[in-house]
C-alpha cells in the first residue's frame, strides 16, 4: 500500500479534481519518476486551476484560436475567458521549421509549446503594463487550452509533448485519436484511427507527465470516429462491431458507414474515465447530435465535461438560420458542452482584415490606412488600445526600467517625445486613459517625477495627458521651486 495518494502528489489542484478519474499507475511510480529537485510551473498550474474552476462555474467557456501573442492580448482586453491554441494554425503559420503546412502532423512537436511560451509571455508583458501603470483590472494570464494533436507517436512522444506544453505554461492539453503518421485536420478525408485501447495509453501517459510535473492540467479527449473511414487494427473488442471485416492495401480496416456517431459514442465512453473534457469532432453543426452524444455520455457520467469545436470548416449560415447560430453555443452550453471553440479564428481573422486592408490600399492609398486608424480610435470606447501601438508592445515600461536602472535620471527615455505621444493622446482621452508617468511629457518631466516620487507632481502628471500638458508643466516647475525654498 503506497504511502502517498495522487491528491498530495498534486498538493494545489482543487479539492475534488480527480474524481472519476483513473490512471493505469500508482502514486509511487510517480515519486519514482520525479527526481530529487521539485520544480514549479506557476503558469500551468494557476491557470489548470482557473479553467477547472471557470468551466464549473459559468454556463460555458467560449474562446478563439490564437496564432500570435498579439492575437491571444487582444482576446483577452476584449473580454474572453480562455485562449485556445490550435495545431492547424501552428502549422500553417507558426511551426519552428518555418514552414506552411497543411494539418498533417508535419511540423517540429515542439512548436506548438513554443507558440504557447509566446503567447503567455505577451500576456505577461500586458500584465507588467498594467501593472506598472496602476490602472485597469484585466486578468492577462487566461488559461489556454492547447493541441497536442494525436501525441507526435505513441505513449512516449505523449508523455514528453505533455511536458512541453506544461514547461510552457498551459492550462489543458487535447489528444485526438487519429494515428499519429497518417494524422489529418478532423475535416479532412483519410483519417486512420487506432483502436480505442492505444488512445487510452496516451492517455494515461499525458495524465502521468502531469504528475510527475505536481500541476493539475486538464486532459481532452477527442475521437475523430464521426467522419473516419479507417482503423488500424481489429485488436480492440470495443471496436469491432463498427469494422467491415475488409482490409485496404496499407492493412488499414476499413469502417461501416453510417456508425459515426454511436463510434463516438463508444470511445467517449471508454476514454470518460482516463479525461477531464470528452470532445467528439462534428462534420457538421447538429445541435441534434450533439444532445444524443452529450446525453449517452452523461447517462453513465453524469456531469462530464464535454467540449465542441464550433468550426470555421462549417459553412454555418448554409447549415442553420441565423437564430439557430445565435443560440448555438447557449443550447450547447445547456447540454455540459462547456468549453466552446472557434479553432481557425486567427488565421481567418489575420488573412481577410489584412486581404480588405491591401485591397483597399491598392484601389485608395492611404485613404484606406486611415480608414483603418479610424476604426481603431472608434474601438477605444470599448477598451481597444491597439492604435498606440509603441505603448501597446511596452515602450513606456522599458522607459520605466531605463530610468530604474540610472537612479531615476535616464536621457534617453523613448516613449515620452515620441509621435505616438504628441499625436495619439486625444485618443487615449477618448476612453478615459492618461497612461503612465513615463508616458506623460518629455524626458526632463520623467526625470522629476520618478527622482521626487511626489504624488503631487504625479497627478499633475495625469492631468497633463489631457490638454493642460504645457500648464501642468509650469504648474510643475513652480511646485519644485517652491518646495526647494
């Protein structure tokens, strides 16, 4: 009998999180693997934690695929609650080789954990902006939930990608089961799976990196059995009854038509107790579907969380009406699906503004820049900071280090006489923003303000990011005299 319990292997997880959930290894075997020296991942364990806690509370998460750290802060200013990071943007916009790739599993494995290192240090940098200008309430580290897509391999490559994306900072990781070397998008023909027992392997090796690691990271299980044609092998019980018995010439057996969905069915409920999400991959958006899905898995689990990717692959106004889309995600929500998706949102959202803004360029110049600035100002009502773009990206924070690093007299501070401040401040009044002391006036204004650390000289700082900026700085030179006298 171990001494030890998965509970205090994972001493920070929520009271409660591993119920119903079973692993193939003991509580030792993860004291084994560990070593000597344990390490924290506060990034992957406090937002493991947050995403747990918000997918119990709220009716429903939804949340858009990030393909750049920019992308991920914007999404988070305007107000959503998780990020996701897809492995088909990864590979058509953001793999370490460098490369466009279709989603095959053709990129280097681990730049899908590099994509989510570079967006949460973007998050982090708009936190430090916040923080150091004493305003504002966004909480910047949302969680992210991340595609390991079928584990690059078996059990081993599972385990290790699983590290990666904890080493990374994520919040929960998705394993489909797809054979990894023939991998394709879950909306792409040619898909092979294999068979149920082999998926609950990986399983079991994702949920034991995270042991060893002590975070508390969310497992999803996907199955791509819905619109997959082929299997691997007829090893598995549970799968048989959805083979033809007739075999391709790679060996690959061939699946009976018009299963899909009771094949999802099957494998959501052997993979149930080895996941925290279930998420079966749709060809279409069947509301109908998914209440038959969601209900056989809550009748043996009651309460299991379940996820739904709401794809860009759908042509959705040719399938629904538009009241059935404006509802779709409420009616899933209603159903456990909890965590909602819009997978390819970054890639859509990054090609067609940028196509509508190049069109218009080449037919107006830059009438249609400006159109475009114009937007951004009007968007400023609704917390949109984008359009001062060297404050967006930390200019005035590294001034702050500058000015730090020389005893609180630095010459070469960059943000303060800049164009951004002498031509954007009327758009930061717009929303209420005066921004941060370093930001304020000039170089010589920096100096007094932080050398003096007076409140006084701060709020007339603030003052002066309206239209008293040459008042303030008399009003200003005036206090120093005096207060040398």
């Amino acid at each position: 009998m171990s001494q030890y319990t998965f509970e205090h292997l994972v001493p920070n997880a929520p009271q409660g999180r591993f119920n119903g959930i079973q692993r193939a290894y003991s509580p030792d075997d993860v004291v084994k693997l560990r070593g000597s020296i344990p390490i924290c991942y506060t990034l992957a364990e406090i937002g493991a934690n947050r995403l747990w806690e918000l997918l119990h509370r709220e009716d429903y998460i939804n949340a858009l695929g990030a393909v750049t750290g920019n992308q991920a802060m914007q999404m988070v200013r305007a107000g959503l609650k998780a990020i996701y990071l897809s492995g088909w943007q990864v590979a058509a916009d953001a793999n370490l080789a460098g490369a466009m790739y279709p989603d095959q599993s053709l990129y280097p494995s681990n730049s899908g954990p590099e994509l989510c290192r570079r967006i949460n240090r973007t998050l982090q940098r708009a936190d430090q902006i916040q923080h150091l200008q004493e305003k504002g309430d966004i909480y910047w580290f949302a969680p992210i939930v991340a595609d390991a897509e079928a584990g690059f391999g078996g059990p081993l490559n599972s385990f290790e990608i699983m590290k990666a994306y904890i080493e990374a900072g994520t919040a929960a990781v998705h394993y489909e089961d797809q054979l990894a070397s023939e991998k394709k998008c879950g909306h792409l023909g040619g898909k092979v799976l294999i068979p149920t027992a082999a998926h609950i392997r990986n399983l079991n090796a994702a949920r034991l990196a995270a042991d060893v690691m002590g975070v508390p990271t969310l497992i999803v299980a996907r199955t791509d059995a819905e619109s997959a044609k082929l299997i691997t092998s007829n090893v598995d019980e549970r799968d048989r009854p959805f083979l033809t018995g007739e075999r391709t010439a790679e060996g690959f057996y061939h699946l009976k038509p018009g299963t899909g969905l009771a094949h999802c069915i099957a494998r959501g409920l052997a993979y149930a107790p080895y996941a925290d999400l279930l998420w079966w991959e749709t060809s279409k958006p069947n509301l109908e579907e998914a209440r038959l899905f969601a209900e056989a898995i809550h009748r043996e689990f009651p309460g299991k969380l379940l996820a739904y990717n709401c794809s860009p692959s759908f042509n959705w106004k040719a399938n629904l009406d538009r009241a059935t889309i404006a509802n779709f995600q409420k009616e899933l929500g209603a159903m456990g699906y909890k965590f909602q998706f819009v997978t390819l949102a970054g890639f859509h959202s990054l090609n067609h503004g940028m196509f509508e803004l190049a069109h218009n360029y080449r037919q107006s110049g830059m009438a249609a820049y400006a159109q475009l600035q114009e937007a951004e100002f009007a968007s400023e009502s609704n917390g949109y900071t984008a359009v001062r773009h060297q404050r967006e990206v930390g200019t005035g924070y590294f001034d702050a280090v500058s000015v730090a690093i020389s005893g609180g007299q630095s010459s070469t501070t960059a943000l303060a006489t800049s164009t951004e401040t002498q031509q954007f401040h009327s758009a930061a009044e717009s929303n209420g923003s005066y921004g941060s002391i370093n930001e304020a006036i000039d170089t010589e204004f920096i100096n007094s303000v932080y050398h003096r650390g007076s409140k006084a000289l701060e709020e007339i700082a603030k003052e002066a990011y309206y239209d008293r900026m040459k008042q303030a700085y008399k009003e200003i030179e005036e206090f120093a005299r005096f207060d040398d006298d």
